[in-house]
C-alpha cells in the first residue's frame, strides 16, 4: 500500500468508523492537529495553516545549529495519524519530540546517526524524520502503530522512537 492511499483511506476509515460518535462530539477528527512539546514549548498545532505548519518547523528545528527546516507533511500527518489512534484505543498523549531537522555538523556528533540520516535536508531543505517520545504511552505500543502502514523506517530506542518517510518500509529495535 502506497502512503498517499493509506493516508486518504485511514482519514475516510476513521471518520466513517466515528460517524456514531460524532453526534456526541463537536470537533471532527484531523489528521493535521498535533498536541507537541519541545522542551518547556508545547502547542496545539493545526499544520494545515501557515501559522501552524511555521509552529512545527520551529518545534522540529536543529537546536544545536538553530537551523528551521521544511518538515515533511507526511511526515507531519503520520504523527498526527499516530496521535488519534493512541488517543482512541490507549490513552490520551503529548508528542514531546527529541529530534527533527539535523545539520549535517550536528547529525555528525549524534551517537549511531546514520550518514544518510532522513534527519538530514534535501536540496530544497525539506527533511522526513522525527524522534518523538509519547508522554505517558509505551514507547512499543506507538512503535506499533506507526509500523501499521507498512511505509517508512521505525526505530525503537530506550527514551524515544524514530520514524521517517521513506519508500520502503524497515524497522529496527535498539532497545536491547
């Protein structure tokens, strides 16, 4: 399954599984609102607006180069896919993200980065990783979900979990 069809299909899947609740509730479900934190910063972003997409740029940016990046969409809306399902089937959780947009000098000096790093911008300065701990959520159960769409790499740490857009999907445990 492609990317693009599993996001439009999640999106229809989850919004005609919900119609009954719905009725009891008065905000639709979103696949571009995100409930992040970065250090002491934490917002309630819709990245389908400017102001919201800027927002997540500036949360995912390179802090040790204090370089904003392009953040993927995909990427952007597998996150904010991942943050619906934890909250309808386990429990409620922040985003708190550990990593985003790296420069190639700060990639250099993170421990088992990868030369090759989806940290890393393109040429037109977009980047496809993030590494993001779910407050008060198993590390392995948002692991899980986001291996659901069999696209892209998923990584499990000790303090955090990796994910990127990628054409082929690939998983790797370094927890043990």
């Amino acid at each position: 399954m492609k990317r693009r069809q599993f996001l439009l299909g999640a999106t229809a899947g989850t919004l005609l599984g919900s119609l009954g609740s719905l009725a009891h509730s008065t905000q639709v479900p979103s696949y571009t609102l995100l409930d992040v934190q970065r250090g002491q910063d934490r917002f309630q972003i819709d990245f389908s607006t400017a102001e919201g997409y800027q927002t997540a740029a500036w949360l995912l940016r390179d802090l040790r180069a204090n370089r904003v990046g392009v953040p993927n969409v995909e990427m952007l809306q597998l996150a904010a896919w991942a943050q619906l399902v934890l909250a309808e089937h386990h429990a409620y959780t922040v985003f708190e993200i550990t990593s985003g947009l790296r420069t190639r000098q700060t990639n250099s000096v993170v421990e088992g980065a990868a030369r090759n790093s989806r940290h890393l911008p393109d040429s037109t300065g977009q980047f496809f990783a993030m590494d993001i701990k779910p407050v008060g959520v198993n590390i392995d159960q948002l692991a899980k979900i986001l291996q659901y769409p069999a696209f892209g790499g998923v990584g499990i740490y000790h303090t955090h979990v990796h994910f990127d857009i990628r054409e082929k999907a690939v998983t790797w445990n370094n927890k043990n």
